[in-house]
C-alpha cells in the first residue's frame, strides 16, 4: 500500500526522502574536487621541481628557467638564484561595488636557489615568503614551470 513515501530499499518502510537531500549533489563534489586539485597544483609544481632538477646540467637548467639574477662561485661549484620578486597573488580576492577590495588569498615572492656541483644540480631550494592560498610554494611556479614542461617532454 502507497502512503505517500519514498522507501530506501526494496522491502523497507523507512522514509529516504530527507535523507536524499541531504547528501551532496554530484557537481557540486565535482567541483570542489576540481577546485582542491588545481589548488593542489599550484604548489606541487615546485615540490615535484625540487627533485626532478636533480642531475640537470647547467645549460638545460638555463635554458629552461632563464637566465639567473644572481651567481656565486664557490670552491666546490656555484650558486644560481633567480628572483620572482612580483607579488603573485592568490586565487581569492573579492571586490565590491564601492572599490572595497579584500585579498583573503595572501601574497607572495619566491627566489629559486639551484647549487651545481661539476656543472650538475645538486639542490634546489626556494626563500622568500612564498605561500599564497594555493599552497607554501605557488609563488614560485612560475620559476620552474618551464623546466617542469621540458622534463615531461624529454
């Protein structure tokens, strides 16, 4: 006999009707999904660089990231840096209709140090306050990106 409720299974005469509205709606999860990996990917660029650069020789290195900002011989090998000293802003500002803006995503600059030995990247490391909302080392994506890009390509 029909009284007016939807069952959960066949057989069970519970009501799912409050139920089912309240479990996520699947775009919605999708969609935060989406949002949580490209946020994720924004700071894993420059995690991943860290060790992919790893035994690159001094010329690729270059080619890819730029010329550096700054060198420093040292007895053993050399130091490069390069300076991402444009704030990079992160994905979340919001603005009014008044000229009221707030940046809840945070601000950040990044300098990639690479250390070569015999011509060799031996380690990378980032300085600078570099964490946005996109994760501890967003700002300086743009550092190694290209490199990132070569790498997957060769």
């Amino acid at each position: 006999m029909w009284h007016g409720r939807k069952p959960c299974h066949a057989g069970d005469n519970r009501d799912c009707t409050s139920a089912q509205s309240r479990r996520p709606k699947p775009a919605l999860a999708r969609g935060l999904i989406a949002v949580c990996v490209f946020l994720a990917s924004c700071s894993s660029i420059p995690t991943q660089a860290r060790h992919d650069l790893i035994g690159t020789d001094r010329s690729a290195l270059i080619a890819c990231a730029g010329v550096p900002d700054n060198r420093e011989a040292l007895p053993d090998g050399e130091v490069l840096e390069w300076r991402q000293d444009a704030q990079v802003q992160g994905p979340l500002t919001l603005k009014t209709p008044l000229s009221f803006e707030l940046d809840i995503g945070g601000h950040g600059t990044c300098h990639l140090v690479a250390r070569l030995r015999q011509g060799r990247v031996v380690q990378i490391e980032y300085t600078g306050p570099s964490a946005t909302l996109s994760g501890p080392y967003a700002a300086c994506r743009p550092l190694v990106l290209a490199c990132e890009k070569w790498i997957a390509h060769k």
